[in-house]
C-alpha cells in the first residue's frame, strides 16, 4: 500500500489495526474480527471479499461507527471517531453512507418515495422538492414525478434498490459502504444497479467500500482488493494482481471457485 505525505492522498476511511469478538453462550467468544488494518481513498474502490461468516459485515458496520471495535482505531477524514462528540460524529457521519443488502428491509414501507428522500435530506417538502427529483433522476427514475408518491411494495425490487441508493447520496458522501448490494437483487438487474453504482463514482468521486462475496463483482468494479477469512484480512492489493495472482491460498481458492476467473 502507497503511503504519501501530501494532504489530498490522506485515506479517506482508515481501520488500524481493528477488532472484534462477540460472547457466545457463556463461555466461547467468538473472534469477528482480527486486528484488520485496510485504507480507502478519496474516489477509490475497495471490494471487501470473503466467505460468509468471514466478518466483513461486522468491518463494515466499525467502519460506518455502528458497532465500535474492542481494539484499535476508526478515522474517516482525518477525524478519529473515538475522539468525537456525538454530534461531531453526527455531522461527520453524513459523509459516509451505507447501502443494504435489502431495500425491503431498509426502506420504511410506510412511507412513500418523497418521504423517504426529504428525511434523508433533512428538508421540509416545499424546500426538498426540487432536490428529491434530482436524487431520483440520478438514479435512473424518470420521469422522477411517477415515483415520488409510491410507496416501496409500488416498486420493483431493482426500483427499492435505486431509491436506496438515491437516499444514501442524499447528504452527498463522498464514502458509501455497500455491503453485498446486489445480492437481494434479480440477477436481471443487477448489471444495471452495479452500472448505476460506477457511473455515480464517476459523476460524483465517490468511494466505494464494496462487501461481498461474489468475487466476480470484485473484478468488475474494485481498484483494490481485500480478502478476509476467519475475521483476517489475508491479502490486499489492486484487483489484478490479486485475483490474477493471488499469493494466499484462500484467495487461490476463491478465484479458482468462480468458473471465469479461475
Ligand atoms: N451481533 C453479533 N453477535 C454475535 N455474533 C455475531 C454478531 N454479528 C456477527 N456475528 C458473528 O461474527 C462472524 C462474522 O459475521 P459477519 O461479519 O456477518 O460475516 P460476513 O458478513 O462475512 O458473512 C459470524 O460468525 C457471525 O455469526
Ligand atoms: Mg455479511
């Protein structure tokens, strides 16, 4: 990993050296976690990969300061959570976004489109109106007005995922964390969400701290590829070299387990 001095290469997210057991039962604790050290940089992408159970998602919820790790530190643009406020880390927090696994799941059925994106805005409707089109229009809904007052269970699941993925750049971050975003989706859709998904880094230089255990999507999407097994970051480096030439074993088998990659 390049290491530079000047100011704008500072890693947007840095994780050194983290940590995290869960107890199990009374007397087993289980290690999610171990002393993982990973960087994302501004614009970059990092696929995060590994089996189930791997503890990607327990990284990616240390990272979005959901769950706070038993050792070592989280920074997101040079600020080190842990010496936050609340609402310092409040503020800080809206530069970095996660996107589920499930739109179902993460969008209240209760409210409708317009809803759901001026809360995430945090704007009343009159001021909120033009920039929920916008949001809505930047994710491939149009005409924006023909979604705004549906509710989610009014939209198809490649639709649910678009408009997540509109309210997590509603506070324009210049982070988001997708942990396994394709995988409640159709796999008619998913080539058009993950489309979407390049085209807004692009558009807007975005990072990307991209979890999954499809290694494929890795290859198609990442600049970087960190490998996890058992709560360990393995192996890290740009996605050629690593699933080209994976030097861990793991990593050897996972590449070899996807048919047109191996
Ligand atoms: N809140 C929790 N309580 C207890 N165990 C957990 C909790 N969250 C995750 N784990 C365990 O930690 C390990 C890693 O889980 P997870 O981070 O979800 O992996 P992945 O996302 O790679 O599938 C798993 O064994 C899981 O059962
Ligand atoms: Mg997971």
């Amino acid at each position: 990993m390049t290491v530079s001095s000047t100011a704008s290469s500072q890693p947007l997210l840095v994780l050194d050296h983290v940590s995290k057991s869960f107890r199990q039962g009374r007397h087993q604790v289980l290690h999610a976690v171990r002393d993982v050290s990973l960087t994302v940089h501004a614009g970059e992408i990092v696929a995060l990969v590994g089996e189930s159970g791997s503890g990607k998602t327990t990284l990616g919820r240390i990272a979005l300061g959901l769950l706070k790790p038993d050792q070592g530190r989280v920074s997101f643009d040079g600020h080190d959570f842990s010496a936050l406020a609340p609402e310092q880390f409040r503020a800080l927090r809206t530069g970095m976004q996660p996107i589920f696994q499930d739109p179902t799941a993460s969008l209240n059925p209760r409210r409708t489109v317009r809803e759901l994106l001026l809360q995430a805005l945090w704007k009343t409707p009159d001021a909120g109106a033009a920039r929920c089109v916008r949001l809505l229009e930047d994710v491939g809904l149009r005409p924006a007005l023909q979604y705004l007052d549906r509710y989610p269970h009014e939209l198809s699941g490649g639709q649910r995922q678009r408009v997540s993925i509109a309210r997590s750049l509603a506070m324009e971050p210049r982070l988001i964390i997708a942990d396994e975003p394709l995988s409640g989706a159709d796999v008619s859709i998913r080539g058009q969400i993950l489309n979407l998904m390049l085209d807004i880094q692009r558009s807007r230089n975005v990072a990307y701290l991209m979890i999954t255990h499809d290694i494929s999507i890795a290859r198609a999407f990442a600049d970087r590829v960190a490998v996890m097994m058992q709560g360990e970051l393995v192996e890290v480096g740009p996605s050629q070299q690593v699933l080209r030439q994976p030097s861990h074993a793991y990593t050897k088998r996972l590449v070899a387990a996807v048919p047109a990659l191996g």
